[in-house]
C-alpha cells in the first residue's frame, strides 16, 4: 500500500480511499485497523481453504504459489482486491503496478499459509484415540462460560 501512495500522482495525496484512509498519511490505527480487519480474517479463511485442497495441489514448493494464484483467480475479481466497484485504483495509481502488486503479494501469501501450514503438520502430533481426556477441562470451561453455542453469546443484560 505504501508503494501505491508513494507512485500515485499528487492529487491523490490526502484522498479518502474506500476503508476512509488518507492516501499518503500511514498511522498506527489504520496499520492495525489493515491487520485486524484484513489481514487476520484473511489468512484464516486462506488457511482454511488451503486444509481442504490441499491434497489436489502439486507436492513440494509450487502448492503454496499455486495456491496464492488460484484464490486470486477465484476470489481476486469478486471480493478483493480487483472488485469492478473498487474506487481506490482509480486514486492511486499506475493501474499495472497495483495489478502486479497484489498478484504478487497473493502468490507470497499462498506460499506462506502453505510453510505455516507444513510446518505444523510436520510438528503437531496426530490425535489418537486417547486425546478426548485432555479436553475434558476446556469443554468444562466453555459449557460453564455462557457459550452456549459456537459464535453466540448470551448476554446478562436485561
């Protein structure tokens, strides 16, 4: 993002873009607002996918980057970055550095999520039959805690 501010003409500078950031003025909230919001949700959804296909990918270092091309090319056009209803590209600019930009940061982020994801396998145990019994105590915790259900939280206001 810092890239795209620093090339974007200078009437772009100080523009609101879609999230309501200032083109040009990075700060700490929209760093952590950009981590929280984006980045977090992001890589868990990414990881998720990548536990569920990754059996189809190639073996070896190309699943992770082909993985990264293929949730740009199934995602990229319909949720972000490359939406048609995108206003920040036609504020900061050139057009191909953006495209190249993200379409590389999407391949980085495959091969990543694909690394993290090989390295836990390779380290966490595999669950026996005989792991339910360490579990027992966070069930007790969460049946007691007013979770009642994944997502749902009973309130005590009345």
């Amino acid at each position: 993002m810092r890239v795209l501010a620093v090339t974007s003409p200078a009437s772009a500078q100080g523009r609101l873009t879609e999230a309501q950031a200032n083109v040009g003025f990075p700060t700490i909230d929209g760093s952590i607002a950009l981590l929280f919001f984006g980045g977090l949700p992001a890589g868990f959804a990414a990881a998720f996918i990548y536990l569920l296909i990754h059996r189809w990918l190639p073996a070896g270092r190309r699943a992770g980057p082909l993985f990264g091309a293929l949730l740009l090319l199934v995602l990229g056009a319909s949720v972000e970055p490359f939406r048609a209803d995108n206003i920040d590209f036609a504020i900061v600019g050139p057009g191909w550095l953006s495209v190249v930009l993200f379409s590389a940061l999407a391949v980085l982020h495959g091969a990543v999520v694909a690394a993290v994801a090989g390295a836990f396998s390779e380290r966490l145990p595999l669950p026996s039959g005989q792991d339910w019994k360490h579990y027992l105590p966070l069930l007790g915790a969460w049946g007691g805690s007013g979770f009642r259900h994944p997502g749902v939280v009973l309130s005590t206001d009345r």
